[in-house]
C-alpha cells in the first residue's frame, strides 16, 4: 500500500489523484472531509497529523512506500515522527518532497537549513528513500490574482529576477512515478525544474497576452516586499523568504536541469500551459 501524506495540499492532492483507482492507496490529512473527491474503491482516508504521533501509527500500519511533505520550517520534530512511525510501522521507502535550494552552498536561510535537516534524517533513519528537489512552484503567482483580476496589476519584489519555476503537476507525476516503482528510484535525489526560467515581468506580460488585456507590473521595494511576508509568516519565515529572493537576484535559481524531462520522457510543463490552464483565477467578472 502507498500512502501520501498533505493528500489535499499541492502537490499531494495531485499525487492521490494520479494515483487513485491504480493500487491500493492510503491518505493522511488533517481534514479528512477535505478529501472527499478523492474518496473511491481502494482509497483509504485518514485523519492524522505530525503533532499527533498516535495518529501515525494506525495510518502507516500496512505500508511499503511513503510520499512524505512537510511544511514547517521551525520545527523538525514532524519528520522525526513520521519517520520513528514508519520504521516501527515496517515501510520500506520513503519518498521526501524537498527543494532544489540544498545544493546552492550560498542557500543558508532558515527554509533550506530545515530542508537539509529533514532530508539529513530520512537518509540516516535506515529506511530506502528517494528525495524530490524541486524550484520554486508556478501555483506561487495564485498569490497575484486578486490584484490581477481587480486593478489589472502584479506587485513583487525582483520583478527582473528568472526562475526556473516548475508545474506542481509535474513534481506529481514524477512522485507517482517513483511511488509506483520505489526500488528503481532508490538513494536518488531528483532536481526538477521547468523548461525555462522567467521572471516575474515575464509572467506578468504572459497573463496579459492570455487574459487579452492589459496588466502592469509594478516593483515592491525591498523593504515593501518584506513588510508584506511580515504580514503572511512569522518573522524568522520572513526573514529566510527575503534572503531567498536575494539570492534569486543574483541568478541562483535560473538553471534549468533537464532530470524531469528524461523520467517523464516529455518536456516540462511551461508557465504559459500551467497559466492557460488557471486562467480563469486571473479572470474577473465571471
């Protein structure tokens, strides 16, 4: 049995899906009734959460192989968890959702310190795994769709910064891949990034080309673009978010890496399908 934990998140919910009705499938959320599309014949809907490590133990009880996302950066204590329930629980493999900023040595913000932990304690804990590194996500730019749909504008910080953002559907893809066949992927650690890397001002000029109407873009200064994290996430998450845009202005994160071309045997989804796909988020009035 697979079980993906974060089923009604990003990149898991997407992994459910592809998976659902094709072996046996278990899903860990902490809101069950989240997960109601996902319900079928084989799928298996479980409550449970991190800090609960009671609630592991029953949810991990008949697996062989693990999609593993975590998403606080103050804590490591969830992985330590999950992985102590899953050694106990017998699971052979465990495939990590990580980020392609543990390979940059310049990369030392609080975020890719606790990706480099977390991946540090899957490869100690005994267990088979396999570590998913992707760039930045193409569903991050959702964030502007208020200002687009209201007053025809996208507001960010290093509007001229490229990115080699990816297709959450296709890190979903390659996780199902592995998922499917973990021995054939074991002790790798895959970079997946998309074809190409953009910069905000890009992105925002190919929205406008879609929507078939005008959208600005207007640059946030940096002090700006830090009072706004200040508002979404707790200080020390802030802090490490704005050194990440700092290194994406000197060009740390522009490489394209060809790894999820060559698993998925096709090109990576670009930001102008993954935008013509979510077109409608940008689109007001209807």
């Amino acid at each position: 049995m697979i079980l993906v934990t974060g089923a009604t998140g990003t990149v898991g919910g997407t992994v459910a899906e592809r998976l659902r009705g094709r072996v046996p499938l278990r899903l860990l959320t902490r809101g069950p009734d989240r997960a109601g599309h996902l319900a079928g014949p084989q799928v298996d809907v479980r409550a449970g959460d991190f800090d609960d490590p009671a609630s592991l133990r029953p949810a991990l009880a008949g697996v062989t192989v693990a999609l593993l996302v975590t998403a606080d950066p103050l804590t490591h204590a969830h992985d330590e968890r999950f992985l102590a329930a899953a050694r106990e629980a017998g699971v052979r493999h465990v495939v990590k959702l990580s980020a392609l900023a543990v390979t940059d040595p310049d990369a030392t913000d609080l975020i890719t310190r606790w990706q480099r932990g977390t991946e540090r304690l899957l490869r100690e804990s005994g267990l088979a795994w396999t570590l998913l590194r992707p760039r930045a996500f193409m569903t991050n730019t959702l964030g502007w769709a208020i200002s687009v749909r209201a007053e025809g504008v996208v507001r960010a910080a290093c509007g001229d910064a490229v990115n080699a953002t990816v297709d959450p559907r296709d890190i979903a893809e390659v996780a199902a891949l592995v998922l499917l066949d973990p021995e054939a992927h074991a002790g790798r650690a895959y970079p997946l990034t998309g074809p190409e890397a953009v910069s905000a001002v890009e992105q925002t000029e190919i929205l406008a080309g879609l929507l078939q109407r005008p959208v600005a873009f207007e640059e946030l200064t940096e002090a700006e673009a830090r009072r706004r994290l200040l508002v979404r996430y707790p200080a020390p998450i802030a802090e490490a978010l704005a050194e990440s845009a700092a290194r994406g202005r000197a060009g740390a994160k522009a490489q394209v890496d060809p790894t999820l071309a060559e698993l998925l045997g096709r090109p990576a989804g670009s930001y102008r399908q993954w935008a013509t796909d979510h077109l409608a988020a940008f689109r007001g009035g209807t």
